[in-house]
C-alpha cells in the first residue's frame, strides 16, 4: 500500500501544532502589551492636597483608591485605610463642583506594583483642567496615599483579560479541529485502500 494514497497528509499535524503554539505566543504578546498600556489611562494624584488634572474627554470617570502604588521613586502603602478622607473637584473653566458619589461596583486591580479599589465615581460633560482637593475631615491627620482617576479602565482590563483568552482558546480550538480532521479523513481514506487492496 503506498502511503502517499493516504490523504491529508501527516503535515496537517504539523500545521496544527504550530497554530496551537502560536495561540500560546499571541496571548502572551497580547496580554502582555496591553496590560502594560493600562496603566497610563490612570492619573495618579498624591494625596492630601491640590492637583489639577486634565480630564480630556466627556462621561463617567472612576476615583480608585491605590494602596499599594509607587510614583516616581516613592512607594506608597496604606493597606486600604484611608478613613475621612474628603474630595472635591472643581472645574477651572466654569467654577462648577463636580458632584462625587461612591461606585457602585467593586472594581479591584492588580498590575505589577500597583494595586486600586473603586471608591468614587463621577461624570462630566465638557473635558478640561479640574482641581482636585483633598484633605482629611476635621483638620485630622491621616496617611499621605494615592488616589488615581480614569475613565473606562476596568472595561479595558476586561478587554485585554477576555480578548487574550479567546486568542488562545481560539487557537486550541482550530488546532483541535485541524488534528481531529486529519484523523478522521486519514483513518477513512486508509479504510478505502484496504478496501481496495483487498479486493
């Protein structure tokens, strides 16, 4: 029996190995090229004090609390305490407060040395130059922390964790379809030269 009858040839194993293995690099590009960009579309605001922070586009924003955090040479950790902490935001274009309210949702994150929880949301309607105050009630005292503000942020951490995981799960699945098809048209097509042979 000549093995060249046998259709499609053993290569397609070959072809669904290397698809298998490049689901595996592809995720691990992807994910690692956009969770390394997610943190710039956090503002990272040491606090108590004054900031101005420009806000460049309209909608929801998000005020995370990062307690563990490093901003330029410093680290910071205050293990999530930051009780009477007070905020205000102020539109330098109009001299409007913004309002702040508490989130919702639990929005957590870890990326490399900085970890976040949600604490306060907020929504604008014109982009521009904001002063951010804080302090801490009373006039007491508390720890010198990081607070940082985005918009969209856990979406896009969504994005990249999902997105990655159907790049691989995308690749084993065609990589399994491609074995199983060989298997099966290889394991008919050798039936069929039997067949032949033994006639």
């Amino acid at each position: 029996m000549n093995g060249q009858e046998i259709r499609p040839g053993r290569w397609m194993y070959g072809l669904a190995g290397i698809i298998f293995i490049s689901g595996w690099v592809f995720f691990a590009i992807f994910l690692f090229k956009n969770l390394s960009r997610i943190p710039e579309k956090l503002q990272q605001v040491v606090v108590p004090g004054k900031t101005q922070i420009t806000l460049a586009t309209p909608g929801s924003y998000t005020i995370f609390h990062e307690h563990h955090s490093v901003v330029g040479s410093r680290v910071y950790a205050t293990a999530g305490n930051i009780s009477g902490l007070e905020c205000r935001l102020v539109s330098r274009a109009t001299g409007a407060e913004i309002p702040l309210s508490p989130t919702l949702a639990s929005e957590t994150y870890n990326l490399g040395n900085r970890s976040g929880v949600a604490i306060l949301e907020f929504k604008i309607d014109q982009p521009g130059v904001y002063d951010f105050w804080t302090g801490y009630g009373n006039g007491a005292e508390g720890p010198q922390t990081v607070l940082a503000i985005g918009q969209g942020f856990v979406t896009a951490l969504l994005t990249t964790v999902f997105g990655s995981l159907a790049i691989v799960f995308g690749g084993i699945g065609l990589a399994t379809a491609i074995a199983v098809y060989t298997a099966v048209k290889r394991h008919q097509a050798l039936k069929r030269a039997q067949d032949r042979y033994a006639i």
